[in-house]
C-alpha cells in the first residue's frame, strides 16, 4: 500500500488481525486496492539538475578526496 496511513484501510479489510502484533508465516492478510491519485507529474527543476549531474559529483568527490590525502 506504501504508507502508513492506509493502516485504517488495512485493519478494515482485516478486522480478525486488529490485536495481532506478530504474523506466522501462513497468515494471508487481504491487502485493499487503494487508488491515489499523483499531483506531482512533473518533478521538481532542481530534481533534474541533481539526476543530470550524478557523474560530474562522482567525480569532484573522487578529486576532493585525492587531493586530502
């Protein structure tokens, strides 16, 4: 479900399981499909800017280093 606050969906779906803190391996646990809806359908422009420039980072780390020791 991805985040802790379907947990009231979860125990609805499962009520028998409500006072359950540890499960056995053989319990089957009915998981409710939860549609969300994604208001972020573009990423951030600093976001890109991070992703595009991953390697040039790797390296100026790499330099930072040889050059301390």
């Amino acid at each position: 479900m991805g985040s802790e606050y379907f947990v009231p969906l979860l125990l609805q779906a499962n009520p028998q399981y409500r006072t359950v803190l540890i499960f056995t391996n053989e319990v089957e646990v009915t998981i409710p499909f939860v549609e969300v809806e994604n208001d972020y359908i573009q990423s951030p422009a600093w976001l890109d800017d991070d992703i595009d420039n991953t390697e040039e980072t790797e390296e100026e780390i790499a330099v930072a280093s040889e050059e301390d020791s």
